[in-house]
C-alpha cells in the first residue's frame, strides 16, 4: 500500500510539472523566435560588406556579386530570414564566411569546450557556496560566520576578468603551478574524441595523466567564472538556512530527537537550496555573458571564443547562429531549474507555481 501510494504520489507529481511545463515551453519557442528575427536584422544593418571583408579587399566586385548571389544576400531580408529560418529547422544555420565550413558544424566543434568550462565552473561555484553557507549559518554571528560574509560581498564586487588577470598574475605568472592557455599541452596524448570535452573523455577512456593535465589548464577559467557567483550564491544559502532553521517544525524535530545533522541535511538545507537554484539559473546567464572575456584571456577555444571572432570579422550566419543556440541553451537551463526546484519543494507542483 505504501509503495502504491507513492508511486500515484510520484506521477501526479510528474504529471503536475509537465502541464506546468507546456506553457513555459511555448514561451520559450516563442522567445527564440523573437531572438532569431532580431539577431537576424541586427546582423545585415550592420555596417560593412561581410563578403567583402571575408574574401578581401582586393576582390574583383563581380566575385562579390557572385558570392552574394549563391548565399542569398541579394534578396529582400525578410525572405533571407524565411530561408534561413527553414534551414535551422532543419539544423541548418547557413555557411560561415570565414571557416568556410557550415555554422552548425562549427558550432558542435567548439561547444565542448565552453560546455566543459561551465560544468566545472558550476562544480567550483556551487560546491563551496553550499558548504560556505551552510556552516555560516550554522555558527551565524560569530567570527566564522563574520568572515564568510565578508568573502561573499567582496567576491560579488569582482567582475570576472579582473578575478582571471589576478589569478594569472599570481598562479601563472609568479607561482608558476597552473597553466593559463589552452586546454591541454601538446606533449600529452590526446583521448579518444568522444564528447569533446577533454576531461571528461579521458576519464572514459582511463587516460589520467590526459585528465590531470586537462584538469589543471580548466581550473584557472572555471574558477574565474565561479568566483564572483559563487559568493552571491554563498548569501543566498546562508540566508535560506537562517530562515528554516527558525521553523516550528525544525523545533519539534530537535525535541523528538532526531540528530542534527539530519535536521541539517533533510529539513533544513533541502528547502534551503530552493531560492539557491533559481540563482543558479540566473548564474547560468551570468556564466554565459562572461564567458566571451574568460575564454579570449585564457586563450580557450570555445563556443564564446568562436562568436567573439565571428562578430570582429562581421561573419553574419555565424553571428546568428551563436546567438541563437546560446539563448536555446540558457532556456534549456532554465527549465532543467524549474525541474529540479519541482522535486527540491513538491508544493510547487501542488500549485502550479513556478520559480
């Protein structure tokens, strides 16, 4: 009866979070197409012959028109962006400029990495503000407490590229025990390409000193990316703490018994975590906006890496694509949060209430 009972518990909640998970998908359908056309317009006003520029200056304007022609930059825009739009239904984002190659093929060429850099950007931010904050709500006032919070309104003031100049200066630069460029040295045997993300993938395949290499080119950037969230973050789950652990419930927990760190980590630190992920979302958004600064600086060949030449050298397909996929991921992420908070508190999908 009991395991009956929580089955039919387990898919009304399920059931629950899917209807409430309709809409938000049809808004974020909705919110793409929206980008798309905008980045799409803003791409062709700007100023600059992207063919031109792309084949040199020195090219005959009869190869322009040609060129032109074949990619459909002659025709009316609005036309350009329904042909366009048709083939990115179909995984087609047009051809790059530059690369000569198609925008989706770079695109999965360079995106491991920045998927990579985030994954562990999210590990060293999220990691430590949960331990962070929970001990200094647990000793709240005190002198632990005190400086933890000073790290968490210090660390919220830093933008990210001066945290990555500062930890090239000390640990490339003077201390010389982490590299600062690339992903992995030359002189390491690459792993099997099977996800593209070099750690990772050599974690697969059993090539540890692949993956200690790897690993130490990845925790300047990911560390630069995770410093200032993570003391925003560090607040947020000390503050969530401080407010359950005054709950009447908390209270009779203690009285019948029941250990603290059960207290802690059941009844305390899982409702706590739930403001916590929606700033995670947030940080998501955050992490993608500097990660067009952390990967030029670390010399990172990533997503960002790539939509930031694509933009210096006016590669206008490129440009929209990176737009594109980058807000179709930022809303994935958001969605994968809103799941995530569903199951952290089940009063959300009792109600229908989102984050």
């Amino acid at each position: 009866m009991v395991k009956g009972s929580r089955a039919r518990s387990t898919l009304t909640r399920a059931l629950l979070t899917m209807k409430k998970l309709l809409p938000r998908l049809g808004a974020t359908i909705l919110s793409l197409l929206g980008l798309s056309v905008l980045s799409f317009i803003i791409a062709r006003v700007l100023p600059g012959d992207p063919i031109r520029a792309a084949l040199g200056p020195n090219t005959p304007q009869w190869v322009i028109d040609q060129v032109s022609k074949q990619m459909g930059f002659d025709k009316p825009i609005l036309l350009q962006y329904f042909y366009w739009l048709g083939g990115a239904l179909q995984g087609n984002l047009g051809m790059s400029l530059f690369t000569r190659r198609a925008v989706m093929t770079d695109i999965l060429k360079f995106f491991p990495a920045t998927l990579e850099l985030i994954i562990w950007s999210t590990i060293f931010q999220v990691i430590p503000a949960i331990f962070l904050g929970v001990i200094a709500g647990r000793y709240a006032n005190t002198l632990i407490d005190n400086l933890i919070r000073v790290f968490s309104y210090v660390g919220a003031a830093f933008p990210c590229f001066v945290v990555s100049i500062v930890e090239i200066l000390i640990f490339g630069q003077w201390l010389h025990i982490l590299p600062y460029s690339g992903r992995i040295d030359s002189s390491v045997t690459m792993p099997p390409n099977i996800t593209g993300m070099i750690t990772f993938d050599a974690l697969l395949t059993g090539n540890i000193p692949a993956f200690v290499n790897a690993f130490l080119h990845i925790i300047l950037p990911a560390s630069a990316l995770a410093f200032t969230l993570a003391a925003v973050l560090t607040r947020i789950v000390r503050a969530g703490v401080l407010e359950n652990a005054n709950q009447d419930y908390i209270l009779s927990a203690t009285s019948h018994g029941i250990p603290e760190r059960k207290i802690m980590l059941k009844y305390i630190l899982k409702p706590s975590l739930i403001p916590a992920m929606a700033v995670i979302g947030l940080n998501f958004g955050n992490m993608l906006s500097s990660l067009f600064v952390t990967e030029v600086i670390f010399n990172w060949p990533g997503f960002a890496w790539y939509g930031l030449n694509a933009m210096l050298t006016k590669d206008i397909n490129a440009i929209v694509g990176v737009i594109v996929v980058t807000g179709l991921v930022y809303a994935i992420c958001n969605i994968v949060i809103d799941v995530l908070t569903d199951y952290l508190d089940p009063r959300i999908s009792a109600t229908g209430m989102g984050v």
